[in-house]
C-alpha cells in the first residue's frame, strides 16, 4: 500500500526516519547512550581486518563502512563489488571477518562471496533485510536493518538502514577494541540518536527546492558527481540513483580524480553535483569545485550552512541543509540524493518503481 504517495519510492523516502529510529533501537541504548551488544559470533576485538563485500547499492553503503571502521575500530577493510570479489582469489585468514550487505539477502553474487570466505575459514556477518533469506542462513552473525519490505527496484530506505548499522557496529568495534572512548561512544550515539527528527525537517524542508530543481535536471543528457571522504561513495550512490529510475546518463567521482580525466568533460551542457558537509575535506572539495566553474560549468552544490556561507562560488543551486556531526552526514546527506532522482524521473514519466531492465533481486550471475 503506497498510501497517499504516487510511488513506493516516495512512501520508502519519507518512511526513513520512522524507520531508521526503530531499527537504531536494536543497536543502540537511548538511555545510556551506549551501543548494544548483538550478535556476539563476530568478536571485533580481536580481528586483524575485515572483508566487506556487496552489489550496488549495498555495496556503496559497504564503501561508507569501510571509512568508518577504518577510522573508529582502526580495522583495515578490503572491500570490493561481489561480482569481483568472488574472483578474485584475494588471500585470506580466519583471524579476520567478512561481512556481507544485501537487502534481498539473495543476491547471488554476494552468496558466492560469502561462500568463497566460509571456505577460507572466516567468520561470516550478514546485514540483511530479510532475515529468512539465504545469505542470513548462511552466516554466523545477523545483523538485521529491519528496514520493512522495500518494493521500490530503486533502494531507499535499505540504503540509510544499512548505513545506521554499519555506523553502530563500527562504534561497537571501536569500543571492542579500545579505538573509541566511553566518551566518544556517547557523543557519537547521541548524535545517531539524534538522527530521525533531523531526517524529518530536512524532508520537509528541502522537498520544493529539490522539485523544481529536478525540472532543470530532467533536460540533461549526463551529469557528474563529485564527492571526498564518506561523501565519495554518496557521489557514486546518486549516480547510480539517477540513473536507475530516470535513465539519465550520470558518473560519480571522487572529487580529487575530477583532473585526472572528468574535467574533460565539463561544459554547460553537463552540471556537476558537488557533495560536501562542511568537514575536514571540505576545502579540497571546493578547491575541485572551483576548477568545474572557472571551465563554465553548471554546479550543484549540495552542503550545509556552515558550507553554504563559506562558499562564495556561482551554482546553479545550493541544497543547505542543517550542520550535522560527521557520523551521521552520510544519511543525511542521502535525502536530496535520493529525492532529485525521484523528481527527476517523475518529471521524465518513467516508471518510478519498476525501472526498465532492472530486477529487485539479481539471484543470477
Ligand atoms: O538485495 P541486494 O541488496 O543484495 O541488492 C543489491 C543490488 O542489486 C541493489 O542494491 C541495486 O543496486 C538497487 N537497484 C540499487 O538501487
């Protein structure tokens, strides 16, 4: 039942902070502010590294994962695409732990990997959707999203849910660990706590900007992404959005790569999203920015009010969104990504929920 939304898509993008708040209950204690123990088959504390594998859009909240832990736990990731890793041979040792992230929990790419790591002796975590699915069943640790069926092709909800628990078990790490303070931990679980009412106001703030925006976007053939840090696999998540449900061509790109190659392309037949909180990758980002518009190009410029007024460079719109602490900008900074790729497509009449091509779930190579 989509409700009083014209799309699944909608209902499961305006969903996400009812939801993301129920499922962060599993994870973390409003009271004490304190990350909870889950499954206890995957002992951080003792890991030498860990093995991340996903497709799509799982794979692209894996990449945001692999920054946390690396930061938080101190926890080396290797992550790749499941269709590769599986191929890969990439040497392994029981003394690390692969995790694997799937919405449908089907997938058959992810399976394989799975199975490829099972075989090397590693302990296996799942952080899936369905909790019956094959790729839960086959693993040592569940650690659910609980984000509610998703029947949009295009992933929402699944998206920000994988997020929240990835940040909380990277915190949990970190504690396991000795990487992260008790204070740390509190300041950080406040702020995912936090998260669902921040969710809410920029939904309802950004939405007619981010419509009337999307009717500009509708008339481009291609459009580039840009982003640096956590903010890069965004860049790489709203191209892959857009270009699912609206069949516009779009690339997403680490900021600093733009004048290894992209920057050929720049004209203003090709505007440039730029992602970027104000944090400490801020000015690179806007260094990289700067080169997009001294070579005519139209610019995006997705940030937050500290990023707003320290930017004095000409866009072709500013999406400001409220300062926010850096472990929760990623899910933040995913409403506007995932809303110009709804309007967008809207805008273009293609069939929003059921795009061209595209299966919800890929259980064949
Ligand atoms: O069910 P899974 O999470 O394993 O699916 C992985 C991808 O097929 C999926 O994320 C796909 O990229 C989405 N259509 C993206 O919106």
């Amino acid at each position: 039942d989509k409700g009083n939304h014209r799309h699944f898509m909608e209902k499961e993008i305006y969903e996400q902070p009812e939801i993301i708040s129920h499922a962060l209950g599993h994870y973390i204690d409003f009271a004490s502010h304190t990350v909870k123990s889950t499954d206890k088959a995957i002992d951080f504390s003792k890991l030498s590294g860990l093995a991340i594998s996903a497709c799509g859009t799982a794979y692209l909240a894996g990449l945001v994962g692999k920054y946390w832990f690396e930061r938080y736990a101190r926890l080396p990731v290797e992550i790749d695409v499941a269709s590769e890793f599986r191929y890969r041979e990439l040497p392994l040792s029981p003394t690390q732990a692969a995790l694997f992230i799937s919405q449908s929990g089907e997938t058959a790419d992810t399976l394989a990997s799975l199975r490829y790591c099972k075989d090397e002796g590693l302990k296996i975590g799942a952080i899936v959707n369905v909790k019956e699915s094959t790729i839960a069943r086959e693993s040592d640790a569940i650690f659910p999203i609980l984000a509610g069926p998703e029947i949009g092709v295009a992933s929402t909800k699944a998206f920000t849910c994988q997020l929240a628990v990835l940040a909380s078990l990277s915190i949990a790490a970190g504690r396991a660990r000795g990487t992260v303070s008790e204070a740390d931990e509190k300041a950080m679980v406040k702020h995912l706590a936090e998260m669902p009412r921040i969710m809410s106001k920029v939904l309802n703030e950004i939405q007619p900007q981010i419509e009337a925006l999307s009717r500009d976007l509708s008339r481009f053939k291609d459009v580039l992404y840009l982003g640096r840090g956590t903010s890069y696999p965004l860049a790489m998540e709203g191209a892959l959005k857009l270009k699912e449900i609206s069949y516009i061509h779009a690339e997403g790109y680490a900021a600093g790569e733009l004048k290894h190659g992209p920057i050929a392309l720049i004209d203003e037949n090709m505007p440039v999203i730029v992602i970027a909180p104000h944090d400490r990758f801020f000015e690179k980002t806007v260094s990289n920015m700067q080169e997009v518009a001294a070579r005519g190009g139209k610019i995006i410029f997705i940030t937050d009010e500290k990023g707003a007024a320290a930017s004095k460079l000409e866009t072709m719109a500013t999406i400001t969104l409220p300062n926010v602490d850096e472990i929760i900008a990623p899910m933040i900074f995913s409403l506007p990504i995932q809303l110009l790729a709804y309007h967008t497509a809207v805008f273009m009449g293609t069939d929003v929920d059921q795009p061209r091509n595209l299966a919800k779930s890929v259980t064949v190579e």
